[in-house]
C-alpha cells in the first residue's frame, strides 16, 4: 500500500487542478496512482471517491460567491446520474487496457474541441429557444477580473441534457467526473461563459460521483484506508483552487484547462497502446 505522504500530496495537487479546471480531481489522481503501481481499476474506484470530495469543497465556495447556476445543475444532474450508474456497470466488468485508451481518447477529444475554440471570447446567446426559456436558465455574477457584472442566459437545454447523460457515463466509466466533458457542453452547446460553465461543472459532478461511488462499493473495489488520505488531500487542493479561480480572467481559466488536458490526455493514451 501507498504511503500516507505520498498519497496526500498527489491528492492536493488534483484536487487544485480539479477545482481550477472543473474538470474534477480524477484527471490527474488516476494517472499519477497508476504511475506508482496502482491496478486501474482500483485507482477509478478510489478516484470516484475523491471527486465527491472535490465537488463538495470547491462547490460550496463557488455557490457562496454566486457563480454557480443552480438552476442549470439541477436539470442536468438528472441526465448524468443514470449515465453514471451505467458507466460504472460497464467498468465493473471489463478489462483494464480499453480503460487507459478511453481515458486518454476522451481527454483529447475534449482539448482539441476547446483548442478550436481557444480564441474567440465568450458572447451571451443570442436566440435562447422556448424550452430553455421555459427552464429559466438565466443568471448573473460578479466578475472580480472584468470589476463588472456578467449577466447571461443558458440555451439549447434539449441537447444539454442527453450529452449529459453521455458525460455522466464516462464518468462512471473512468472515475473522472467527466467535468472536462461537462465544460465544454456548457460551454458550447448551452453558451454558459467560462467561469459559470467550471462552477456549475463542479455542482454537478459530486452528485454524479456519488452514483458511481454506489457501485464501486458494492462491487468491492474501494479501499477505506486509501480513500482516507486522498479525500483529505484533495479537499484542501479544490480549497485553494477556488480561491485563485475567482481571482483570474475567463481566458486563463480556459487555458489553464487545455494544458492540462493535453498533458494527461496524451500519457494515458501512450500508456494505453503499449498496454
């Protein structure tokens, strides 16, 4: 077993990653404990634990500076609940190198998609359709960076919700939280600006965890005495990333997101194809 030290500094480091991108601690958690030894799968189930943690410290911050759409997070977390449930499933029951392909696929999937996107600045929606309209998916903040108030209108709920559900199954799948997925449907498909769509992100991927969690336990694959330090490290990481978050500007924040995925994205994929 890993030693105590060891464990909490590699859950401070992904807990501040997770809360700055949104992406949720697991993108580097899972990587960095395969690296010193750790079977996969037990590293997703113990990593699933941790993003419960990472959601509900950052989450909380993120809530109290009114940031965070509820609203949104609450529509949406009823997709990736089921997606997760079956994601896990899938997970329970498969071999372990599909699992670092998928990983390292699904990451850069996602940074080559933001990538395109990297220049152009987020503008409200112009034409919100009836049903997000209907859902009230309105919302404003403070911007600390800008020293003004954003204001903006969430749209295209109709494809939010079942991309979700697809979000929630890789999050199940890879015990990750999928908030990179889940950025970037809020980003893209809904037309949240950046610091609304890592926020709202955070809200929705503890609950998500928390479904998968279900299933992991019950399955066997989760080690109290690892979950332990790693939910006390990457507590305190998403503690210090949210403090930094408020503080930067919706382009740092995007990328700061697009190196990290580039970087994890492509060690899990090589990882993956030398099996």
């Amino acid at each position: 077993m890993m030693s105590f030290p060891v464990l909490l500094v590699i859950s401070v480091a992904a807990g501040f990653v997770g809360a700055m991108s949104g992406m949720g601690g697991g993108v580097v958690l899972i990587p960095a404990l395969t690296l010193v030894g750790m079977d996969i799968k037990h590293a997703i189930a113990v990593s699933i634990v941790s993003v419960i943690a990472t959601s509900s410290g950052s989450a909380s911050a993120y809530v109290k500076d009114h940031i965070t759409n509820l609203k949104v997070g609450m529509f949406l977390e009823m997709f990736t609940i089921l997606g997760a449930l079956t994601g896990a499933a899938i997970t329970v029951v498969s071999s372990r190198r599909p699992l670092f392909l998928l990983f390292g696929l699904v990451l850069l999937g996602t940074w080559l998609a933001l990538f395109l996107q990297r220049n152009e600045h987020w503008t409200p929606v112009a034409n919100v359709d009836r049903f997000s309209r209907w859902l009230d998916l309105r919302g404003s903040y403070y911007d600390q960076a800008q020293g003004q108030v954003i204001t903006y209108e969430g749209a295209r709920a109709w494809a939010g919700g079942p991309l979700m559900f697809i979000a929630g199954l890789i999050a199940g799948l890879l015990g990750i939280g999928a908030g990179a997925l889940k950025v970037l449907i809020h980003d893209l498909v809904m037309g949240l600006p950046p610091k609304v769509s890592t926020t709202t992100s955070n809200l929705i991927i503890g609950v998500t965890a928390l479904a998968g969690t279900s299933v992991y336990l019950a399955a066997g694959l989760i080690d109290p005495g690892l979950a332990a330090p790693v939910i006390i490290g990457v507590g305190a990481g998403a503690y210090l990333g949210t403090k930094l978050l408020v503080r930067l500007t919706n382009m740092a924040v995007r990328r700061f997101f697009l190196v990290v995925l580039l970087i994890l994205g492509l060690e899990m994929l090589i990882r993956g194809i030398r099996g």
